[in-house]
C-alpha cells in the first residue's frame, strides 16, 4: 500500500473546491410546460396562468399578462444560483426563516403532479445572501439578495401594459376630436399617411405619418387610479382630445382620452373610453399630435 503526503493546506481547501464544481442550480424545470405561476412575498401575492398559449394574471386581478415579462421571471429562476451549501441543516426550518419566508414561487407544469417550489428564508447574518430551499434538494442554498430582488415581482411588472395597438398596414384611418372642432380624419393614399380633413390641418402630412406610427403601439407607464371618482385633477372631464381608430377589418380599437401632463414628469394621463382606470403615458405622444393641432394658415 502506498502512502502518500499532502499539505494540511489542501484539506482546508478541499470542500470550498468541491463546492466549486458540484452543480449549483437552485431548481430546474422546462419553461414550456409552465401552465401556471405564483410569486408571494411581503408585498404582493401574485399567480399566473397559461391559457391557449397566452399568460393572464388571474391574482390579485384579472387581466392580460406581459408574456415577455412573464417569460423573464421564468428565466430569472432558472438562472438563480447557488453562492454556497448547506447539506445536513443543523437547525429547524424556523431558524433559516423558512416558517415566515421572504419570498415563495410555486410553478404548476403540464402533465406533472408535483409542483416545483422554491422559498426564500431570512438573511445571513453579515452577509448578503439569503437561505433558500428547493422542493427539489434537501440542501439549503445560500442566494444572493440582487438574484432575489429579481424575482420580487410586482402585479404592474407582470401586466399586459398595452393600451392600443395596431399594425400600420391595418389601419384604415385615424380622428382626433378636439373640444368644439371638426375631427382631424387621418388616413391613407397611396403609399402616404394624409391629413384628409379639415383643410386648414393639410399642411402637417409628415406630422400625420410620425403620429400614425407613435401611436400604433400606446404603452402605460403607471397606473394613476383604478377608480377615479372625479375625472377633472387628470383633465380628462372633458379631455383634451379624444383619438379614435377604425381597422380595414374587424371591430374599431378602443377610444384613448388624452388629460392633462403629470406634473414634473414627461407623462400624461389617459384613460380608454370603456375602462375606469387613469393611466400615465409618456408626453411624447401628445408632442406629436400637438405638432398637427397647432394652428396654421391655409395655404
């Protein structure tokens, strides 16, 4: 038998290098068979579902959800790894904050009974990584806070911010309605995007095109108020314009209601005719269509 000598150096070394090379994946999944979603945590509980190939968000409200940002969450937790191990847990679960977690994500796949779970416990002390359990592993994992915040979703974050959206090659005109004036009628000839209607607005065609495209995908940037009791702080009672799309085909988009600009922010409020909600957009859109309302002579 043969013996050999090694620095005592090595052996202290020795388990900060196995944890080196031993697979540090906090949970593992196929994100195409994640039908559903749920993210708790101090601020929010939030759950997802996959339907016909679309993401909802069915808690705490129900509406249309950000597929891309949805997909980015699934990413985020796939991509959460392991700073350190903890593989024969010394303490009770209670001890690592498991009892009051910081944060939990359940998924729900297709055709699987069991449902992968990941929950976040409390901080290290002194440090910046947290303890986190995996329904996967007995093993506590040490991750870090910035990984965590990642997945510290919020219900704003998760939600379809679309408010209109269109194609320009489908779009067969668009009216601005101006308080005690004639419409605005946009719409297209030929390969060009003209002002149709009144005259005196006939000499902002590049206007019109710029406006056409600024506005064929309108995003919310904030939520000012769900349920507005009164329209009048925003200046949406009455508005300042109303904008109105009608398609080649199929039914007309909603009506945008453009208010007032919010204040020391490059937003403006705005709210769909048929929705109560108060959304915050950014002024730009309202820059372009203030380009073609503003007065000039007819030529």
């Amino acid at each position: 038998m043969t013996v050999v000598l090694i620095d005592e150096e090595v052996f202290k070394d020795l388990p900060q290098a196995i944890d080196g090379w031993r697979d540090k994946t906090l949970i593992t999944f196929d994100r195409d068979k994640v039908v559903g979603i749920h993210v708790a945590h101090e601020e929010h509980s939030i759950t997802l579902e996959k339907k016909e190939d679309q993401w909802q968000l069915t808690e705490p409200l129900k509406t249309k959800a950000d597929s891309w940002e949805v997909d980015s969450l699934a990413i985020a937790l796939q991509g959460t790894k392991a700073e350190g191990f903890i593989d024969r847990p010394q303490r009770p679960d209670a001890w690592y904050g498991f009892d009051r977690p910081q944060l939990e994500v359940n998924l729900w796949m297709e055709g699987e009974e069991v449902s992968p779970k990941v929950v976040i416990g409390k901080q290290e002390e002194g440090k910046t990584t947290h303890y986190a359990r995996s329904s996967q592993s007995p093993t506590i994992y040490l991750v870090k806070e910035e990984d965590i915040d990642k997945l510290k979703k919020t219900p704003f974050d998760l939600r379809d911010k679309v408010l209109i959206s269109y194609s320009p090659t489908d779009l067969d005109s668009l009216a601005i309605n101006l308080p005690d004036e004639e419409p605005i009628v946009i719409s297209k000839s030929g390969d060009r995007w003209v002002i149709k209607k009144p005259k005196k607005y006939r000499s902002k065609q590049s206007e019109a095109e710029d406006l056409v495209w600024e506005l064929n995908s309108v995003k919310m940037e904030r939520i000012a108020d769900e349920y507005p009791s009164d329209l009048s702080p925003y200046g949406l009672e009455p508005p300042k314009a109303e904008l109105s799309f009608q398609l080649k085909k199929g039914d007309p988009l909603p009506i945008l209601f453009i208010g007032d600009k919010v204040d020391e922010e490059n937003r403006i409020y705005c709210k769909l005719k048929d929705k109560p909600a108060v959304y915050e957009i950014s002024a730009f859109s309202w820059e372009v269509i203030s380009k073609i309302i503003t007065p000039t002579k007819e030529e």
